[in-house]
C-alpha cells in the first residue's frame, strides 16, 4: 500500500486525516497500460470535501484533478 495515499484528503488544502472506510468518497485509479506491475492510486476526499468537490480522472494526464462540484438546488 505504498503507492496509495488515502491517509489524508486528497484536498490540498484539507489534509483531513483518513480515519476509516464508507466516509468521504474513495477513487481508485484505473491501472494504465503504462504502469508497471501493481501501481494503483487511491485517493481519499473528506465527507466535507466530497460535499463541494469531486476528484475527476484526467486520461492525458493519468491523474486525478480537484474539480468542483457544481451546487444541486
Ligand atoms: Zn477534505
């Protein structure tokens, strides 16, 4: 486990530490034909950050980009 890094929020500006699963929302990079062996990231947002922002994969990049969710009336 490594490579995952879910110990904190994936919001730089939280940093919320992870206590434990089913709260916030957890994504998990789908593996790329570029990664060598086991190299999944998993990213970690807040019960709080997942309210405002989402974490969206960017393909190009093959990573994961803060976007901010649009607010549901
Ligand atoms: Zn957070």
């Amino acid at each position: 486990m490594k490579d995952a890094n879910i110990s904190v929020c994936a919001n730089p500006q939280c940093k919320q530490e992870f206590k434990r699963l089913g709260e916030g929302k957890l994504y998990v990079r789908p593996a790329g034909k570029n990664d060598k062996g086991t190299n999944q990231k998993a990213l970690w947002l807040c019960p709080e950050c997942a309210e405002h922002f989402d974490l969206r994969y960017d393909r190009r990049l093959q990573e994961y980009s803060l976007v901010r969710r649009r607010r549901v009336a």
